[in-house]
C-alpha cells in the first residue's frame, strides 16, 4: 500500500494509496464499527507495517477483508468446457 504498489479500492471509486489513507479510512467509520474485529485486525497489522514489525502485503490483505467483509461475490454462471470428440475403434 505504498506509493508504486497496487492500491486498495474502496467500494466509492477511491483508492487507498498509503498507509496514512488506510489509517485515515478507518478512523473516518463510525466507532461501533472500529470496534468489529476485521477493522480491529486491520488497524493491529496496519500498526505492525507502519512500524516494520509487519509486512506491507499483510496490511493491504487485512484491508481488503475488512472492507469487503460480509459481501457475497457477484454470481458467475458455471463454466462448461466443450465436450472433446472421440473415435471409437473395435
């Protein structure tokens, strides 16, 4: 979640860039939901990456559960490969 890395989008169209985004974000929720454990999880890693005690991947990782945390992914139809054709020999 550094400057150069994939940012984590927000279900708004923006993008949390850096740490600092990420810690501003959650701050901005209300505090009954700062307090539901994927957020409380987020803000422990994002704390250990800011520090060096953990890696940058774990922090955008921890994002991305917490903010999609409890949302079903969009339906796809099931896939159906093409039937491959065989010769019989007697």
């Amino acid at each position: 979640m550094m400057r150069g890395d994939d940012p984590v989008p927000l279900p708004d169209g923006r993008n949390l860039l850096t740490l600092e985004d990420a810690a501003r974000h959650i701050q901005k929720l209300p505090k009954a939901e700062q307090q539901r454990e994927h957020w409380q999880t987020a803000t422990s890693i994002l704390i250990g990456a800011a520090e060096g005690r953990d890696f940058l991947l774990h922090a955008r990782i921890a994002m991305l559960r917490a903010i999609n945390h409890g949302r079903q992914p969009p339906e796809q139809p099931p896939r159906r490969k093409a039937a491959k054709a065989f010769t019989i020999i007697h």
